[in-house]
C-alpha cells in the first residue's frame, strides 16, 4: 500500500480524516542498511573466532574455559554460541533512576538522552575566560549548572581535579557531582577498588544496597583496551557492576590508522567484537545484568597526529555503531555536542550542532560530551550552554510533525478562508505552545531589538547565563543520614 492509499484507508467518506487517526514519522539517520549490518556482525564474529581476544584476568578466562571458549594462555577464541546466548540474555531496556530514586532515563529504543562529559584536565574559567587546569570546584560547578539545564539529562565529572592525588581524584568527583545534582550520574574510575567506594557512597545516597539496586541513579563506564584486548582492572570494574546488578557502559575507542584498520568498516568490526567480547564475560558472570553498549571510533589525522572528536568520519563511525546495538536491541552510549576547536568559537558551533544533531537522528540513547572542546582536553560552560539550546533543538526535529485532525486544522482553515487572518483563532492561542519551538539563548530579536538589549553575542549571552546559574541554582541538600563520606 502506497502513501496515497493509506491516507485515503483513514479518511471517512466525506473526505476528512476520522477523529481519533494519527501520523507519525519520527526522522532519523541510517548510514547502514540490514544487509550490511550482518555482515559486520558476521566479521565480528570470525574476529573473534579466528582472531580472538586476549583477557588478562584469571576469573574471566576461567568462565570462558568453562563455556567452550578456546583459551590459550591469555589469548581467548569465543564461538558464535556464546555471542549469541549474551545477546539472548542482556536486557534491551536499562532503566537509571535520579537521585531520589525516581525514574528519570528508559535507555531503549526510541529514547535520546544528553548529558556532559567526563575527565578532562582542562577548563575554561567562567569568570576569567583563561584556559586552566580543572579544579575539584569546576565538577561541583558543572554538575550544578548541568542540574539546572533543562536539555542536560545525565551528568558526568566534567574534568580531573589537578589539585588531588590521582588515586583518589575520581571518589572526590562522585562526591562533588552527587552533591550538586539530582540528575543520574555517570563515572569513571581506573581502579577496581573506588568502584567499591563509589558504590558503597551511591548506597548511603540512596538509602541502603537494595535501594539501590531497585532504582541505580548511577552508571559505570569502563574501556577494554584497543586492539582486542581486557584488561585485568577494566575487567574487575565491569564484573564488579554485573554481580551488583548496576548498570555499566564499556565502550572501545580504536584509532582509525593506529589502534584500528584505517577503514571505516574494519574499524567498526573491530570495535564491535572488544564490546561484544566483553558483553560475553559481563553475562557469563552474571545473565540478565544491565549492559550499555557502544564505541567511539575516532579518526587518526595523519597531517597533526591527533583524533578528530567532531569530523564527519567519527560521526559517521559513532552512527554506524549506534545502528549495530539497536539491531542487537541493546542500550547503546554516543558522543556529541564536542568539538576540535582550541576555543569557544564559531567552529565549536559548527562541530556542535552537526553532531548532536547527527547522533539523536541516529538514535543512541545516552549522548554524552556536551561542552568538551579541544577534542576533549577542555571543558567550557559556554559551550554547555550551547549544547542544552542545540539539544532543545534536536528533541523538537526528533518530533517530527504529528498529523492528525486537530494538526491538518481543516476547520480553522474553512473558517479563516482566503485572506483570512489565524492570530487570534482559538486554534492559535491553544496550540502554539505545543506546535513551535522556543529559544532560550538564540537570538530571533530583529535588528533593533538585539541592540537596545544589548547587542551580545551569543558567547556572552552564554557566559552571562552560566554565571547567573553558578550564582542562583542550589540543588537541594541531602539528609544528613544520607550524605556520603569520602572515604
């Protein structure tokens, strides 16, 4: 049945839509069609077959042993069986809870959440403008600022705090973020053991372990390390989260030209096995345990020898990815809302909206980097601020237009008639709000108005805005009994 014949299927005999009929076509990008998804999944699989992995823990190559994988030394071969029967046995919805245990983020298919970034070690002072080392303070600051956005769906550190020792910087970061935001909080830690602190603080936040495990408002976020390889503390930090039952992302980021094939494909099949190898482990130890999936697939430029965190080439890998895990029904993490650019610029605009832009069309559920800059050496709240007014953007294409009687507004049409006038119809006045979109920083002023307001650009509009948040927005305070101790 074609377009035409499905609309007239809907109409009643004198022509109108019946009440009650509704279209919806949500927009979305795909850059890999079914067939060549299974053939990367089928790549995959000689990958890990043939090529195997190496896994550098004696708990995991013990339960591999014991399901039929060929262990040899370190070196690990997985048969298709196992994939399979992970796939079978992971959750494709991973449900995360704010921080008064609230449901606050449904990761599953059709859902788009954003959030920050993570360690950076760099920042740009909101007062000042000068480019520094990112401070304890910085990740309370982003985390409260991020509380009061309202694009801003999940948080994460934001930075390392240069000031501390780095043994025990990432316990100081959860404390800093738990405490300014109740929004759900991803970390990230390189040892096994502040999994266990973290954890043990996230279990006094939310009242006890078996509060916590029914409603986690924190996720894990771990890496194998590239090529083909699972470390013994990446390893134990995933295992850690799967006996828990917490949810946990482990996400490769292979180098196209290094760490990868320079091919686009190569790399994504490479990238697909380090994450299904280490699903196989993560429900080997633990079936049914919530699982993210995903992978940044960043590009080596062979002019500077850096990674492009905002090119066209790691959209599309990140894209392409994302496709994979919503064809294995998985909760997939993304990257967007980054940029290259050394400085709050047009560029880290341009990289920005194309990027955020590029990833909710693609569909993965947790977005995160919103206000990394210098491919991710820097934090800047200007460009947070730029990337909450981008995603508001993004959720409304993400709407596509509805269609139904009320929008076709075939009444209002015949009442107004030919030169007629809509402003002050009823029609309007009740469904305006719902029918456009709003900016909050973006100037839509004409020229005037923009210049007896001020005539800001938007990066002032946005450092303004940063500062009166800092100085205005308190998250509400924890109970005493409820307040973690840093350990």
């Amino acid at each position: 049945m074609g377009p035409a014949q499905r609309m007239d299927s809907a109409r009643s005999h004198d022509g109108r839509m019946r009440t009650g009929t509704r279209f919806q076509q949500h927009p979305s990008l795909r850059v890999l069609s079914p067939d060549q998804l299974e053939e990367i999944h089928l790549a995959t699989l000689e990958i890990l077959a043939r090529t195997g992995v190496k896994v550098f823990d004696e708990g995991s190559l013990a339960l591999l042993r014991s399901r039929g994988a060929a262990v040899d030394g370190t070196r690990v071969r997985i048969p298709a069986a196992l994939v399979a029967a992970a796939l079978a046995s992971a959750p494709c919805r991973v449900r995360v809870a704010n921080r008064e245990g609230a449901p606050a983020m449904s990761l599953e298919r059709g859902r788009v959440y954003f959030g920050t970034g993570s360690d950076v070690p760099s920042t740009f002072d909101p007062e000042t403008g000068a480019w520094r080392p990112t401070r304890k303070q910085d990740v309370a600051d982003f985390a409260r600022l991020a509380d009061a956005l309202e694009q801003v769906d999940f948080v994460m550190a934001m930075g390392i705090a240069g000031e501390l020792p780095a043994a025990a910087a990432s316990v100081h970061h959860f404390e800093a973020m738990v405490l300014n935001t109740t929004k759900p909080i991803l970390y990230v830690t390189g040892d096994a053991r502040d999994v266990a602190v973290i954890t043990g603080m996230a279990e006094t936040v939310a009242g006890g372990p078996e509060a916590l495990a029914a409603a986690p408002f924190l996720v894990h976020y771990a890496q194998p390390t590239s090529p083909l390889q699972h470390g013994a503390e990446a390893l134990g930090r995933l295992l850690f989260c799967a006996r828990k039952g917490l949810p946990v992302i482990y996400v490769p980021a292979p180098i196209r030209g290094a760490s990868a094939p320079v091919s686009a494909a190569g790399a994504i099949a490479l990238a697909n096995a380090e994450t299904l190898s280490g699903l196989v482990i993560h429900q080997l130890a633990a079936p049914g345990a919530p699982f993210i999936y995903g992978a940044g697939i960043p590009a080596l430029d062979m002019r500077t020898a850096l990674c492009s965190y905002a090119g066209p080439d790691y959209l599309l890998g990140v894209a392409a990815v994302t496709a994979l895990g919503r064809h294995y029904g998985l909760p997939v993490f993304s990257t967007a809302g980054c940029a290259d650019s050394q400085i709050f610029d047009q560029q880290a605009g341009l990289e920005a909206g194309c990027s955020l832009l590029a990833q909710g069309l693609a569909g993965g559920n947790l977005v995160h980097d919103l206000g990394y800059l210098a491919a991710g050496m820097a934090s800047s709240m200007e460009m947070l601020l730029l990337c909450n007014e981008a995603a508001g953007m993004v959720r409304r294409i993400l709407r596509g237009l509805p269609l139904d009687r009320h929008t076709l507004a075939l009444e209002v049409i015949e009442k107004a008639g030919p030169g007629g006038s809509y402003f002050a119809e009823e029609h309007t006045v009740g469904s305006f709000r719902d029918s456009l979109h709003f900016a909050g920083l973006a100037n839509r002023a004409d020229w005037s108005r923009w210049q007896a307001e001020g005539g800001l650009e938007f990066g002032e509009r946005a450092r303004r805005r940063a500062r009166e948040i800092l100085r205005e927005h308190r998250c509400p305070e924890l109970p005493a009994g409820r307040r973690p101790r840093l350990l």
